[in-house]
C-alpha cells in the first residue's frame, strides 16, 4: 500500500481528512508544537492514533517558532486577543510551509508518495491554505530531491489538501462521521486551551457552521 504523511494536529479537519486517506493509504501522522495557545490539539492527536490506525506517529516540537513570531499573530501572541470572525491577526506567517517542509522531510525518507494536510474550500482567507501555494511548494521539494528522485533512491511526493480536490469542511464531517461516529466531537478545534470548546473564537464557529451545513447534529461542547 502506498504511503502518506498527514499533517495532523487532533483538530476536525486533519482527523477527517486522515479518515479520508486511510482506505487507500498506509497513514503516517505528524503533529506541531508551534507554542500556539491551543496546545490542547496536541493531546488531543495522541488520543486518535489508534482509532485512525496510523503506522506512526510523530510530535514535533518547533516551539521555539513562538519566539519568532513575537506578538505578529494571535494564536501566539500572549497579548493578543483572538477574534470571532476572521482577521488577518489569524495567520500564522507561513505555518503551512514550515509544517509541509518538515512532513515532506520525513515522506522523502519513508518513501512516501503523498503529504496531506486539512485545507479545505472554506479556507479560501489563508494564503497557505490555497491550491496554488501547495503546488508551488511540492513543484519546489520535488527539485530540492530531483537527483534522488531520478536515481529512484527518492519518491516524488505529491502535496495534497481536500481544498485541491473542491471538499468543504462539511464534506469532512460527513466522511469523518461516517469513519469514526461520535468520536468525531472529541476533536478539537478551539484556539484556545481548555476543559470545553471556548464556542466563540472564529474556529469553533466555523465548527459550528460546518456541521449544520453537514446536517449532523453537533454535539460537542462549548463553553458558548
């Protein structure tokens, strides 16, 4: 069976989207300890691996990133507040690319074909999250291994997030409901960290929304 590596961070997104790759794929997870506030996530990941049967997986710690990033977002920022709705404080610079670069380490020496991670259609506001970004970055690793590659020592790797392929968030939820039932409401998707869903920041809204729109009924539980 071929293999993947999916970025996977415990959130609904990357948990569905594993679902989605595992009948055809042999699932190797990958997960970031970026110094976000939703360390939670991580946790969270832990608890999946079984239940989403991945050949391994691996955190990664990158927390010295928080120091870099200095107060430029909320999701690091320790005086910045999070928002309800989207704002460009939101977006982490460039967390995709350093995320897909480590992942695509690791798939060129598992021989992986396939690196995954959660965009989807409702991601259009994240420039890291677009189609056009993770076919330039796969375009570029694959020459960064190009004589590897053509000696047959490495795989070309292919980038791949359910947004190349139309899939909304909904769509998600459908696939992961269907893979894993209610296990699916004890993933996490806050920006923050704690005992429920905080049900106001922009994420656990677009959780909310999402499954309305996949017409399952939301059971996780917010604090809102």
């Amino acid at each position: 069976m071929k293999k993947a590596v999916v970025v996977y961070s415990g959130g609904i997104d990357s948990v569905c989207v594993a679902c989605y790759l595992k009948p055809k794929y042999e699932l190797y997870g990958i997960s970031f300890s970026y110094g976000q506030k939703a360390n939670k996530e991580i946790i969270v990941a832990k608890s999946f691996v079984k239940k989403l049967g991945l050949k391994k997986h691996k955190i990664v710690d990158i927390s010295f990133m928080k120091q870099l990033y200095g107060d430029s977002n909320v999701l690091t920022s320790s005086k910045r507040k999070i928002p309800s709705k989207f704002d460009y404080s939101i977006v982490v610079p460039i967390r995709n690319a350093v995320f897909l670069s480590i992942a695509s380490a690791w798939a060129f020496t598992l021989n992986a074909s396939l690196v995954a991670y959660g965009a989807h259609t409702g991601d259009k506001n994240y420039p890291d999250c677009r189609p056009i970004f993770s076919k330039k970055l796969g375009s570029a690793f694959n020459q960064g291994e190009i004589d590897g590659i053509k000696t047959g020592l490495r795989k070309n790797i292919k980038i791949w997030s359910p947004y190349k392929d139309g899939l909304s968030k909904s769509d998600l939820i459908k696939v992961g409901y269907k893979a894993i039932g209610e296990s699916i409401f004890k993933t996490w998707s806050c920006y923050s960290s704690g005992r429920f869903h905080c049900g106001f920041c922009e994420s656990c809204n677009n959780r909310k929304i999402g499954f309305e729109k996949s017409g399952i009924k939301d059971k996780t539980k917010y604090l809102k």
